[in-house]
C-alpha cells in the first residue's frame, strides 16, 4: 500500500503542491488527474524518492521514504517499475539490452533467466521482434511497450505511469490501455497513473484522485467522481471532455 | 542614494557570482558524491572497460595527428632561433625538453577538453533531457557511480597513456621535421634528445596528464549532469564544457609546473 499525506513543494517561488493526499490500495490502478504542470509528474518522482517533499509524507509498505538512506531507496525501487512519459529508453543500447540492464545488477539471475526474462517481458508488450532494435528505429507506441517491458522485467510490486497515452494517437493509446489493464490482470501489480487524459483514466483506472491547483479536490471511483456535486470537479470533467473529444469510454 | 543604473550593476555582479558560487558547490557535491559511492562504480565494471576503449582507443588518431605536428614545428621552430654558430645537436635537446615538459601534454589535453569532454557533455546531458538518467535512477541505479565515476576514471587512467602515446609520437615527429625540413642528421637530433632526456620530464607530463584528464571529464560530467533546458541546453552546456576545460587546463598547468619544477 502507498500512502500520500498532505504533500507540499515548491520550486523557488512557485508552489506547485499545496497539500495532495491519498492512498492506493493493494493491486488496484490509481489515476491521478490534472492540468498540465499541475506537479502530477513530480508527485511521481515522489513516490520513489527521486525527488523530496518540502512537506508531508510518502509511506510504501509503511516506510516513509524521506527516512530511507540511500542505499536503503535503492532497493526499495526495485519493488517499482516507472514508465516514463518518453519511454526514456537507452538510446545506446538495443531493447533488448534495455530491458535486461537492471537485471545484471542482480547475482540471482543467471544469462539464461535474463535471456528468459526479457523474451517473457517482450511478449507481454506485444514487440517479441523488437529484441534487437534500437530505440531510434522504433515508433512512439513501440518506444511505451517497450519502456513498458523494461519496467515490468523485473517483476515490480509497483508500477508508476507517467502520461501512458500523451503524443500517441487514439488506437495507439487504446492499444497502450489495454495492456495496462492486461498487466493488472495477469501480474496483479498496484499502479498509479498521472494523465490529463479522462478518457484513458477511466479506461484503465479503479480510483480517482483530481488535482486542482495543488491540491486534492477529490478521491474517488469512477461513478463517484461523474454523480459529484462539488461545482470544480464537475468543471474539470466538462472541460476535460471538451478537449478529448467530448465522449466517455 | 543608489541611481538605477549602478543597482543594475550591483544586481549584475551579485547574480553572477551568486550563480558561480552556486554551480561551484555543485560540481564539489557531486565530486563528494562520486568519491562517497565509488564502491558503487564496481556494479558496473562494463561501463568503465567502456568509457576506457572510448577515451583512450577512439582518441589515439587526433592524438597521434596533433602530437606529429607539434613535434615538426618544434623541430624547425628551434632550428630557427639558434644562431648558425650554436651545433644543431641542440634540436634534439630543445624538442624533447619542449614536448615532454609542455607541449604534448597541454596541446594534447586542450584538443581532448574539446573531443572528449564535449561528447562526455554531449551524452550525459541528452540523457537528462530524455528523463534517462531519471530511468536509471528508477531502475534503482546509482546514475553517478554510473555516469559519472566511470567517466572520470576512464579520463585519469587513459589521459597519461594518451600523452605517453603522444610524446613518442611528437619525438618521431621531431625527429622527421628536422630531417626533411631544416637537414639536421637523424644522428645528430637523437643524440642532442638522449642528451637532455631526464626520466622526470616524462614523468612531469604524465603526472600533468592525470590532472588533465580528472579536469576535463570531471567539468564535462558535471556540465552533463546538471542540463537544463532541452536540446538548447545541452548545446550550451557542450560549449561550457570546452571553453571551462580549457581554461582549467592551463591555470592547471601553470600550478602544477609552479609546484613540482
């Protein structure tokens, strides 16, 4: 389980968190949503330990993190896979090679469980002849497959979505969807998903929480957040719908 | 009271030197930081082996290309200034004083601050921009002990091979340049070089060179690490890293010839 307690940041003079709050449950999606530059990425980064709060705490498995030493993160991430909004693939090395990278790292895995690993990682993404590609040569829905594969290789408790679907085209990002909806099933890991995008949210996500200029304005399920008769949350979903296209999956 | 225009000044200068304070504690930070972890560095064995072949083995053309032609022109430069009454023997003396002592080691590290460094930069940075170090940082790396440790290494171990390269190089290339150039014999350059040769010169060089190559790679990590502002900035960055290394370079240079000649 992850807890989030009234967490607070700023950047120089610029407060982007006023006080966020929420938890996500064990083998559920969370999805945070939010303008853009509304500090949903950075509440991310928080959650690893990549960046620090000014305020407030974050507790994984009831440690807080901003009491871990940093050894003691480092291992912590590896219960995390992050699919970063760009993949950010190594662009140095093959997909291959992407995704076995931190799995050298670990005595346990022998060639053969790496070579075994990253073959049962691509085939969860869909790119098994993609091994030996560079990222160069792929698209931007093969690039999130395969940043998706990297992340899950080593079996992660956590996975941590940054804008899945941004820049992808509409069957592309159902295509994205739908795995992350299959890896739920079939891994059964918790997530947390940041995405301006309502449409994808509610395709993949059992809980809700909206951001409003820093803050929490609401947690919730689906049928929660759409029966709400809080005027803001009501305005974020119209004006979110206006700029997906007006339709609800 | 303060007129507008020397509040400007004074907001200038503070700014400026607020930012070069600032971005001096960071680069110690991540000194500090690198030495803290250095055992990290041995999870990642590969990279160094890596960063070696590619600094040493990748720079050895330039090397050898700058070294040959800093040798010649040194031949006929020195031929040049002795006066006709002085024995040519002297070349060879004033050639292999100059490039163990001074040449070989300066020219070669302020032509490595901008091979080297600027690709270091070049790498680091388009690997922040593109949230890869973040990757790395997830994926439960230490993206220094990664990077960063390996670089600097790799730049103190293969910068004095480099050199050691070069000199040879440059004495060959002297010893060409004097031939064909200003007719010295061949004999005459070598003994004038076997006479003024001192173990402690081409130490002096190698001892410079490690300096060097800790200088430059860690300026140019430090420039990578720390991109801000897209591809813009690591372009800014890039130049940063050549004009700073280059300038670190040769106010090295000076210290370290005021300290150990």
């Amino acid at each position: 389980m992850i807890s989030i307690r009234d967490i607070r940041k700023s950047f120089g003079e610029k407060q982007v968190l006023h006080g966020v709050s929420f938890d996500v449950r064990d083998k559920e999606t969370m999805v945070v949503l939010g303008k853009s530059g509304c500090g949903k990425s950075v509440l991310l980064k928080m959650v690893i330990g990549m960046m620090k709060p000014d305020a407030g705490s974050i507790e994984v498995d009831g440690k807080d993190i901003a009491a871990l030493s940093y050894p003691d993160l480092r291992r912590l991430r590896f219960r995390f896979g992050f699919l970063f909004q760009g993949a950010a693939l190594f662009d140095s090395m093959t997909v291959a090679e992407n995704i076995s990278l931190p799995m050298y790292r670990h005595a346990e895995y022998r060639e053969s469980d790496i070579r075994e690993r990253v073959r049962f990682a691509l085939s969860l993404v869909g790119l098994e002849h993609a091994e030996h590609l560079m990222p160069s040569s792929l698209s931007g829905g093969m690039k999130k497959r395969a940043g998706l594969a990297r992340a899950l290789a080593s079996a992660p408790r956590y996975m941590l979505y940054d804008e899945p679907t941004t820049g992808l085209d509409l069957e592309t990002a159902d295509g994205i969807n739908r795995l992350i909806n299959d890896l739920r099933t079939k891994l059964g890991v918790t997530s947390i998903l940041v995405t301006h995008d309502l449409r994808s949210a509610f395709l993949v996500g059992d809980r809700f929480a909206i951001l409003d200029q820093g803050r929490t304005l609401m947690t919730g399920t689906r049928e929660e957040i759409q029966k709400s008769k809080n005027e803001d949350v009501q305005k974020y979903i119209s004006s979110s719908l206006s700029t997906s296209g007006g339709t609800l999956p | 009271m303060t007129t507008g225009p020397s509040l400007k000044f004074l907001e200038f200068v503070g700014g400026r030197a607020i930012g070069f304070f600032g971005s001096l504690g960071r680069y110690f930070t991540l000194v500090w930081w690198m030495i803290r972890n250095a055992y990290n560095a041995r999870e990642n064995p590969r990279v160094v082996f890596h960063q070696m072949v590619q600094i040493g083995n990748d720079s050895i053309p330039i090397v050898v290309f700058v070294s040959a032609f800093v040798g010649m022109v040194t031949a006929v430069q020195s031929d040049h200034q002795l006066y006709d009454w002085i024995p040519r023997t002297v070349v060879g003396s004033l050639v292999i004083k100059s490039v163990l002592l001074e040449l070989t080691p300066l020219l070669t590290a302020l032509v490595l601050a901008g091979k080297v460094g600027a690709t270091i930069t070049a790498e680091i940075g388009s690997m922040r921009v593109t949230e890869q170090i973040d990757a790395l940082e997830a994926l439960g790396f230490d993206s220094i002990s990664y990077l960063v440790t390996p670089r600097v290494v790799a730049g103190v171990v293969m910068f004095p091979v480099l050199i050691v390269f070069g000199d040879l190089v440059a004495l060959l290339g002297g010893l060409f340049g004097a031939v064909t150039v200003t007719h010295i014999s061949a004999g005459a350059f070598v003994n004038g070089m076997k006479s003024s040769f001192a173990i402690w010169d081409a130490l002096f060089g190698i001892i410079k060179a490690t300096f060097f190559g800790y200088t430059i790679t860690s300026i140019a990590c430090f420039q990578g690490y720390y991109v801000e502002g897209g591809s813009e900035g690591v372009g800014k960055a890039t130049m940063a890293t050549v004009v700073f290394a280059c300038l670190a370079v040769v106010v090295m240079d000076f210290l370290i010839a005021s300290l150990l000649l």
